[in-house]
C-alpha cells in the first residue's frame, strides 16, 4: 500500500467524522462534548470494525484530556496552527500507524503515514506528520505516541520470534500470541501481532472451545469434556484440550480434540507427546500446540520438536515499547 492510498484513506475519514478544527480549539468543554458524541459512522454506513475502533480511541482521548490540558489551555492560543512529526528513534517493526491517524483526525488534525503498518524502520526515520490547531496536536500527543510505541513493540517482538522460527523450520511453525492481553487494548495487541507475523489465536472467549485444567476439575473426565463440547457448541468451532502429560496429549487426541496444547512441557515432553501421538496414528489427526515458558532464548528448540503452534504470552503482556517521540512546532504563516 502506497502513501497516496493512506492519504486517500484519511481523507474519507476526516470527511466522515470531522468536527471543525476551530471547535476543538475552542476549550475544555467542547472538546469534551466533541469526545464524548456519537461517532458519525452511525449516520452513514456501518462499518463495524472502524466503529469498535474508532470508539475504544474516543476513550482512550476522553481518559487522557479529562476536562482539558490544563497547562496548553493556559499556555497555547487556540488560534495559534502547528505541525508535528513523529520519529521512531531505534529500528523497529511499525504498527498502529492507522490508529494514529484516526486519533488525529478525532483530534480536528490532519496526518499523514509516512511509513506505514507492516514496514521496517531505522532509528531517525519520521513515521507520520500532523497538523491542525497547536492545541489539539498537544491533546493527542501522548496517547498516539503510547498506542504507536506498544503496537511497534508487540509487532517488533513478534517478528523476532517469528525470523528465529523460520530459520528451523522453514516457516511451518506457527508463532501465536495469547489472551494475555491488557483490558481495553487486545483489538490493538493482537493486530500488532499479526502484523508482525503472528497468529491471533483466540482473540476472545467466544472464538474456541479451549478445555483447561480447571474445566476439567469442574466439568469432569477429558473424553466427557469434549464429548459435551462437541454436543452443544457449533461445529464451526474448534474444539483444543490443555495436555500437561505426554499421556494426556494420547488422552485428548483419543477424545476428539481437533488441538492438542501441550502446557508447560520441557521439549523432552514434548518430543515424547509428539511421538506417542505417531506411534498409536493420532498425530495427522490433530494440531499441536506448545505453550507456557516459551521464550526468546529457547523458542527456537521448541520449534525443531515437530509441533504446528507455539504460543508466547510474553510478546503481548512484556513487550518493551519502542522509543518514539512527537516534535511539534507554530505553522510557518503564509502570505
């Protein structure tokens, strides 16, 4: 995607959505009724997705600008126009460029996607620009700059991952994220990670049926489980059974289970799983997931055992946001 289309993109949706630049300039108590309206997608077609986005990015403002940025209301002349660039100050994997720009735009400014989700960047390289009202520039810096360093984290993790893996096994080994996600951002997590290369997984509750240690505690024997599962979820689901035993993994293949998550093994066990599973003709039959201690440093032994997945907490809750930094000056006048 080339620069021309963001831009075309980011017109359509300041178009859509705009309030005048002049009226979030104006002070505290119209920009919290600015933040706080209804998203005018609703007046024209739904789109689902942008209207869940663009929502989650409304509080995210609200949350941050309270009432007002005490100190720009005080310091900065709503009139006054101004630029800004965001520099990505070490090399890095980018996402949440989009989302940057629809802050943006929520904000009353124009940006521009100087890189985009997906690219590769050097330390130094501008990865967007805005203008629009001083004011509202300073507004959303720091919560465009918060979403853009967490996504460019999680996305840079993940490609890491996901380059050691293919080196072994020539890219036929999933890397997966988990739902070991922050409340409020897994929309934005799980793109990150996909963007970097990485497998969604479940992205909530609803998407599969995952049989735990715990269901089983409460529900009862592993065949039982799935029997139960199959019965009464759609067969659009898949149905993944947690093994902590080479034994189990035998168990909740001979049960149904379309995934098999081996929990917390050594990749001994895991070797040792995946081998009773070819002896006794159940590994074709199903997928195999390896989670729990996966990390940076021993990812890549996990991934020569033979299994399909492996999952890594890690690279959603601990991944190091990238350094970024938003320079904003006064619009030079013209004329």
């Amino acid at each position: 995607m080339d620069r021309s289309i963001s831009s075309v993109r980011a017109r359509a949706i300041r178009k859509r959505t705009r309030t005048p630049c002049h009226n979030v300039g104006l002070g505290p108590t119209a920009l919290h009724l600015f933040l706080y309206q209804t998203p005018r997608t609703l007046s024209r077609k739904l789109n689902t997705n942008e209207f869940i986005v663009e929502n989650a990015l409304r509080s995210f403002l609200a949350e941050d600008v309270g009432y007002g940025d005490i100190t720009t209301d005080a310091l900065v002349d709503f009139k006054l126009e101004g630029e800004g660039r965001v520099v990505c100050k070490e090399s890095a994997l980018i996402a949440g460029v989009e989302e940057a720009l629809l802050l943006l735009n929520l904000a009353g400014c124009e940006g521009t996607a100087e890189v985009h989700d997906g690219d590769r960047v050097k330390g130094g390289v501008t990865v967007l620009s805005g203008k629009g009202p001083a004011r509202s520039l300073l507004y959303v810096e720091r919560t465009m700059l918060n979403l853009l360093s967490h996504m460019s984290g999680i996305a840079t993790a993940t490609a890491d991952l996901v380059s050691i893996v293919r080196k072994e096994r020539a890219g036929k080994v999933k890397v997966a994220c988990t739902r070991k996600t922050i409340p409020g951002l897994r929309y934005f997590e799980k793109k990150a990670v996909m963007l970097g290369g990485g497998d969604s997984h479940r992205l909530r509750l609803d998407d599969a049926v995952l049989i735990k240690d715990n269901h089983l505690a409460l529900a009862g024997s592993m065949r039982e489980s799935v029997r139960k599962a199959q019965t009464r979820v759609s067969f659009t689901k898949k149905v993944e059974v947690e093994a902590t035993t080479p034994d189990q993994a035998v168990e909740a293949a001979e049960a149904g289970a379309d995934i098999v998550l081996l929990d917390n093994m050594t990749p001994r066990e895991v070797q040792r799983s995946l081998g009773l599973l070819e002896a006794k003709g159940l590994r074709k039959r199903v997928l195999v997931e390896a989670s729990g201690g996966i990390t940076r440093e021993n990812i890549a032994i996990y991934a020569k055992t033979g299994v399909d997945v492996v999952s890594v907490g890690a690279i959603t809750h601990s991944a190091r946001a990238i350094d970024m930094s938003m320079e904003i000056r006064a619009s030079e006048k013209r004329g």
